[in-house]
C-alpha cells in the first residue's frame, strides 16, 4: 500500500482498465498484467500489493515503491429506519461528499457523488446551496463503490450504481467515465449498462460526447416543460435550452441498444405540478422514449419550496400515464438521515462565490 516518500505515487484507482494496460505496458509488462490487478483490487478487495501473488516479486515491489491504492476514507456511517444507509467520505484535502446506498426488494443501489459540492446551482437542490469546491478523481469515484461493498459484505451485493449524488458528473466526464468503465468492466464490478446510470442536469455537449464513448443508461433532471421556468430552476438551462436538450436526449436514445431516458422531475408545490405543466411534458416528450420519475421535492433548511400533495403528484402521474408514458413515483428513501435526492451536503470548502451554508446532516450517526 505504500510508495517510496519523495515521488509521486500513482494511485491505481485512477486508472480504468485501459489506463492500467498502458501503465502496464510502459513497464515492459503484458497487458494482461491489468486484469489481473483489476481482479485483486475490486474483486477480492485485496489492496496491498504483496498479496497479489500471480505477479512477479519485481513486479511487486515495484508496485509498492511507485504505487498506492487509496479511496477515500468513511468518517461517518449512518443507517436509517428503512435500512437506508449514508457514508460521509472524506477526501486527502479534508472535503467530505456522500454515499448512500438503497436497499430493495430486488435490487440494492449505491448513490454517488461525482464532485465537491456542485457549481450549478439548481435552485431546489441543498448540495447546490454549498457552492463548489472540485472534481473528485476516478479513485474517489470507483472507490466509494469499493469502501461500501467492502461495509456491506459480500452478501448485500451492490446491483445497481446512480450517479446521482452530489455534483453533476457530466462536468467531470473523464474521471466519472473512468470510474464508469470499471463499475462495468467484468475484471472489476462487472454491472450491466442499464444498471449504471449516470444523471444530468442536460449539459448538452458532454451528453453528445458520452454518446461516443460510453453506453450507459441515461437520467436527465427535467423539472420543467417549459423554457422559463427551467431558467429558473435548472439554470444550465439558460445556455442548453429544451430544444437543444430534447435533441441531445434523442440523439442519446437511438444510439446502440438504449432504449429509453429517465426524466426526472421533481414536484414542486405551485410551480411546476399543475395539469398545464404535465400536458406541456407530455407534448414535449413526444418525439424521445421516455420514462418519467416523480420525486416528491425533499425540503431542507432554508428551503423556499413545498412539496405538492401526494394527491397532485398522482393527478400529474396519471395524466402522463394515460398519454403512455411510463411514469413512477420515486419512494422517498432515508428521511431520517437526510440521505434523499437533493439532501446530500458533506462538507464542502467553497471555492466559488456561493456562501450560504448549510448545517452538516443531523441523525442518528456513529464516528468510525
Ligand atoms: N447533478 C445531477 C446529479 C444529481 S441527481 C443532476 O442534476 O441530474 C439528484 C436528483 O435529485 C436530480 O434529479 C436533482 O434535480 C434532484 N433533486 C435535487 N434536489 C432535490 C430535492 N430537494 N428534492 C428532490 N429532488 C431533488
């Protein structure tokens, strides 16, 4: 785990498994030196170098003179009633960002953060509130994956990865397309396209790019059918209008096997879940295979939305039912914790000019 003090030590988290073949390679070694890394790190969580017992001695203590494997670190662990449970993971510089994992029925979900904090400030979203501070790195990304597997045990396997905690990982595309690869690289998680999903708030030139390089599923935070109001609430929107987000969405849908994107859209009271908004998605979401998310709003302190009642958001589901989209509600999961969409925090040192703070999640939680 160590690497000699006076270089810089390669973390081989950051390196996806054609960045561990070139690395690899420019050692003289095979490249088949890669999966076989790739196998001892995320598969058997083996992380001291000494151990991986199918490479050479040189090769092993070269690794350790040059080489680290460092995720983050859990500072703080807390499990909800609903079996919901939340990581603050703290970075070397001292940020902390979250992890939530969602248990269900059939299929358990880990939810990452993609950044420290998050620079676009949504205007319903509390991550947004704390202003922005960096881009994780791929070994901050993958390795939120590896320190909850490595929490929950090889029993509760993780199924499912969003990208749906803090940041907006389209701004950090290479580094979340990296740590993407290895969730889905069989010599790692080996988890199917559609069940990586990555979300965005429509940054329309990094969805075309994603488009070229990587398949995975697609979730696009909608919130609005029409222009203005999505200024206001989403307000990427104002340089990626919906026309442009719209083409981007289909352009997205009819490359390779994807069948469909997942529209989000959270319902807030008296601003955008009235019948008019639902008929406007509807119209709106003609021309792309749609699915469509509800998510009930989630207040935090400080706040200045409501969510709308339980009886609207059914109105606004049926409505767009009976039009023939797929529509679900999304549960709220882990309240107690502060761990649903939007509420996520960690620690951010601001480096923009956002300065409103907000308190660090309250509840039941233990110190590790
Ligand atoms: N930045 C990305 C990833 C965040 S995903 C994106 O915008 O898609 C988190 C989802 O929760 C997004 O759809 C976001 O808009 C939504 N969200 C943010 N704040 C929320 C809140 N307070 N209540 C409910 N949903 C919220």
């Amino acid at each position: 785990m160590s690497a000699s003090a006076n270089t810089v030590p390669i973390n081989l988290l950051d390196l996806d498994r054609k960045g561990l073949q070139a690395f690899f390679a420019g050692l003289g070694e095979k490249p088949f030196r890669a999966t076989q890394v790739m196998k001892w790190i995320y598969q058997e969580g083996v992380v001291d170098f000494e151990q991986m017992t199918n490479l050479s001695k040189s090769l092993r203590v070269y690794l350790q003179e040059h080489c680290v494997i460092r995720t983050p670190q859990i500072v703080v662990e807390q499990l909800a009633t609903d079996g919901t449970c939340k990581w603050a993971m703290q970075t070397h510089c001292g940020n902390r960002v979250e992890t939530v994992f969602i248990p269900e029925e059939r299929r358990a979900t880990l939810c990452v953060s993609s950044q420290v904090g998050c620079a676009l400030a949504c205007s319903f979203c509390s991550t947004a509130q704390q202003g922005f501070n960096r881009n994780l790195s791929t070994a901050e990304i993958i390795g939120q994956l590896f320190l909850a597997q490595q929490r929950l045990g090889s029993e509760r396997r993780i199924t499912n990865v969003v990208m749906m905690g803090m940041g907006e990982p389209l701004l950090n595309f290479d580094n979340v397309v990296a740590a993407m690869n290895l969730m889905m690289d069989d010599f790692a998680y080996g988890l199917s396209k559609r069940r990586v999903t990555v979300s965005t708030s429509g940054v329309v030139p990094a969805m075309n790019r994603l488009n070229e390089v990587c398949d995975v599923s697609m979730a696009v935070s909608l919130h609005a059918p029409f222009d203005e109001l999505r200024d206001q609430l989403v307000p990427i929107n104002q340089k990626y209008p919906l026309g442009e987000l719209m083409d981007a969405c289909r352009a997205y849908a009819q490359n390779g096997p994807r069948k469909h994107i997942t529209f989000e859209y959270v319902m807030l009271h008296g601003v955008n879940d009235s019948l008019q908004h639902a008929k406007a998605l509807i119209k709106l979401l003609k021309t792309v295979p749609s699915k469509v998310n509800l998510i009930p709003f989630n207040p935090f302190p400080q706040s200045q939305y409501r969510c709308s009642s339980m009886n609207d958001i059914l109105a606004f589901r049926d409505l767009l039912h009976n039009a023939g989209i797929v529509t679900t509600v999304r549960k709220t999961r882990g309240e107690d914790i502060d761990a649903a969409c939007g509420q996520l925090v960690g620690q951010v040192q601001d480096k923009s000019r956002r300065h409103l703070k907000l308190p660090v999640a309250k509840a039941e939680s233990h110190v590790l």
